[in-house]
C-alpha cells in the first residue's frame, strides 16, 4: 500500500493487516471514507466447509470520527461467499464497527465522552458526527446506566421540576452532604413512589444514615419513622429564611393594596417599587451610597430607603423586624451555639410571631411550630460547614440546563442517566456492559395526573 493511503489508516484508526484499499472523497458537507477489507473467513460460518467462493462484496456504512469539522461517514466493502457446501452466503465481520452500532469504537467512545459536559445535546452531537438524535440516544441508553450509590451519612433530600407533560414532574434528588455526589435521582416526590424506593434499600444502608436534610414539604417525615428512626431529621435552613421572605411579601403585597385607591400615594409607591430592599439581608443593604430617591423626593442610602418603608406603615415595620429577628437567630454559629439555649430562643421567636397581629407571620408562628424540632436539628456542623441543602441548590442550574437542552425531556430514565452522569465526576461508561433492554417511556408516565397538580402546585 501506498504512502498515502498508510496516512488515510492512520487518520482514521483503521489497521492496515485488515484493509485492502482505501481512498477518501471530501466534499463540503461531509468526508467519505472508502474501505474494502481483505478476506477472513476461511471455512463456512455455518457449516464449516472449507468450500467457500467468493461471491462479491456486502457493503455497509457505518458514522466514523468527524474530521476537518465534518462528518466522516465509511463505507465499508466486506467480503461474501457462497459455501458449496451448504449452500448459505456468509459475510465476514466488520472489523470496525463495533457491536451493533453502525459505529466505529473511536466513535463510540468519542460521543459518549462528548455527553459528559451538562452542556452537551444529543442534537449537536448528531449534527456533528452526521447521524441522527434518536441515534445518540440510542448509543447513551445502551451505554450509560448509571446504579444508584450507597447510602451516605448526611443525606440531602429536594425535588426538581422535570416537566409538565409526563405523570411524575417532581422528581427527588438525593445528594451526599459531605462529598457532593448525587445519590440518585427518584421519579417522584410522591409518598407512593418514595415509600416503594426507600424498601428496597437494604437495612442496614437506612441504619448507616445519621442526618436527613429536607425541605418542609410534609412528604419525608412519615418515611422517616419507617426506614429511618435512628436518624435525625432536619430541615434545609436556607428554606426556612425563603419562606418567611415570601411571607413577609405577601404582608408586604395585602398592605400596599391597602393603599392603591390612591396610586399616586408613596405608600404605595415605596411599596411597589422598592420591594427588593425589603427582602434583602438588612447587613447587605448599601449604607455608603448616597443617591436621590425620585419616589421619596430627596436623597438616601439603600438603608434609608427601608427604614423609611418601615416608619411610613407599622406592619411592614413590624414584619420586616420579625424577618431580621429570625435571620439573627438562623445565623448562630458553631463557636456561638454553647452560649445559647436554642430552644428557648425559638419558643421566644415563635410567640413574638404568634402574638404579631399580622395574619402571614401568625402563619409563620404555626409552620415554625410544626419544624421545631426539625429546625432545632438544623444547627448541625460537619467539619464546618452547616448541613443545608445548599449543595443540592447548587446542582439545579445543571439540571435545569440538561432538561432544557434534551429538548422537553420527558424520558425519565433517561434524564436520570444523564443527569448523573455528567454531574458526578467520575461517573463513567461501561462498554463490557451493554444494555439491549430499552428505556423507552411508558404510557403511562405520559399520563396527566391532575392530583398531584392539586397537592403541590403553587
Ligand atoms: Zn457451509
């Protein structure tokens, strides 16, 4: 073989023991690439004879590496015979197309390493290697399954929009606290489903588990006393502080419409457009900067503006105070804690919401109520760092961009995969393994499921 058709073998990863010839032909949307291989089979892959004739070639094309910024497809020449003796036409095996994939294994093992980053879509990679999504996914699913990992000491438990279209569209999330690695991904946050996962793990596994950190939907506590009553239950802190924020907007909301017979009213003004500031940390505020105000007419600070919010309506001074009263107390620290009796100061809270007047922090009082304990649990530090479901927040942007770019995603499996697969980092292929069964969705996971909109939807 020629100098130049060694460099085309090289290229293209092709063995030189197993080609005949080889030539390419280049145009501007894709590279095709030529390839007759020599002669294997010696004897009938069926019978055994010897007697075998040639009888032409089989031809194939299989989605090799794109080279030069196109597609490479190959087309393969493979030998044929008749067996004089059996009659039958065997073919020899393509040497380079590995499994059933009509792929090269480089480009196999290219896409798969291609699906890692969250920002990979199976669409782009399509269009790069000249193939189709269902293809991609097709070789994703045959590939990529990822198990489920072992039960970790300090378990993080949230749920994720998935999509509006199937039965499930909560699915739950659970994360490793200490090492940031997702546990698994669960179809739903329903009891039903839930109930059903957290039985199949072995005994032992729920006993090793010593923190649970969950929001404060009711759905975890039942499962709690079943599988694991050794473990402390605890809630996310950050949802508590989003919580009382929401409501002391929608205090912030009932007393603006008490002013809106009259528009033009700084009440309602200040209320309306400077809303922000109310819902900030008050340490966060700017206190520096002075800048005129055209609602208030003259010029202030960040700090200022509040503080003049706070002096024009007692209810939104009182809200906002009760707001900052419970941030005070969320953020004892770990060196601080000792000097306090937690439970106390919580009860102390507690009443001064129950007794506020104000119908959204009386509210609050009752669901505080109800977590105390969790929320008392909540002062928990591992190697300093307070247990909260901040790692799992931080995983959303992920998720949320491999939903979006799986084009409405609804296959839940396979979103599963995917989401671990690119998020945990070590998570890998395994091509020794391969899956044949398929992951395409039920019906009814298609399903509408009007209950669990009426349960859980905002
Ligand atoms: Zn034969």
């Amino acid at each position: 073989m020629d100098k130049n058709k060694k460099i085309l073998l090289k290229i293209f990863d092709l063995d030189d023991d197993l080609v005949e010839n080889v030539s390419l032909e280049t145009d501007m949307k894709r590279n095709t690439l030529y390839v007759k291989f020599k002669r294997t089979m010696n004897y009938c892959s069926v019978c055994g004879s010897v007697k075998l004739l040639s009888k032409g070639y089989y031809t194939s094309t299989l989605v090799g590496c794109p080279f030069n910024g196109k597609p490479t497809l190959i087309k393969c020449k493979i030998n044929r015979f008749v067996c004089k003796n059996c009659g039958s036409y065997p073919v020899d095996e393509n040497p380079i197309s590995y499994k059933n994939t009509n792929m090269t294994r480089t480009a196999v093992i290219t896409i798969l390493n291609e699906l890692k980053p969250y920002t990979a879509t199976y669409s782009q990679i399509a269009n790069r290697f000249g193939t189709s999504t269902s293809h991609i996914m097709n070789l994703f699913d045959r590939y990529v399954r990822v198990k489920r990992k072992k039960l970790p000491r300090v378990l993080l438990i949230d749920e994720f929009y998935f999509s509006r279209k199937v039965k499930f569209k909560h699915p739950t999330i659970l994360m490793n606290f200490e090492n940031n690695v997702i546990i698994d991904v669960i179809k739903s946050r329903k009891q039903e489903v839930t109930l059903e996962y957290f039985f199949h793990i072995p005994k032992e596994e729920k006993e090793a588990v010593e923190f649970i950190c969950t929001d404060m939907s009711y759905t975890f506590k039942p499962l709690l006393q079943l599988y694991f009553p050794h473990s402390t239950l605890l809630v996310d802190h950050f949802h508590v502080i989003k919580y009382i924020n929401d409501q002391l907007n929608n205090t912030r909301i009932r007393v603006m419409r008490k002013y809106s017979h009259d528009k033009t009213s700084l009440n309602y003004r200040i209320l309306k457009n400077k809303y922000k500031l109310l819902l900030k940390n008050e340490e966060d505020l700017d206190d520096e900067t002075y800048k005129n105000d055209h609602i208030l007419g003259f010029t202030t600070t960040q700090s200022g503006i509040v503080y003049q919010m706070t002096l024009l309506d007692d209810e939104i001074n009182r809200a906002y105070k009760l707001k900052e009263l419970y941030r005070a107390f969320d953020s004892i620290t770990k060196k601080e804690i000792n000097n306090y009796d937690m439970e106390k100061e919580l009860n102390s809270i507690i009443k001064q919401f129950k007794n506020s007047n104000i119908e959204e922090m009386i509210e609050v009082a009752e669901t505080l109520k109800n977590w105390k304990q969790e929320i008392l649990n909540s002062f928990v530090w591992i190697k300093d760092r307070r247990i909260s479901n901040g790692p799992i927040e931080g995983k959303n942007h992920y998720i949320k961009k491999i939903l979006y770019n799986g084009n409405g995603m609804q296959n839940f499996e396979r979103a599963r995969n995917r989401i671990l697969y690119s998020q945990n980092k070590y998570e890998s292929y395994d091509l020794d393994i391969e899956y044949t069964d398929s992951i395409k969705m039920k019906k009814e996971d298609l399903l509408f499921n009007d209950d669990e909109t009426d349960e859980f939807e905002e």
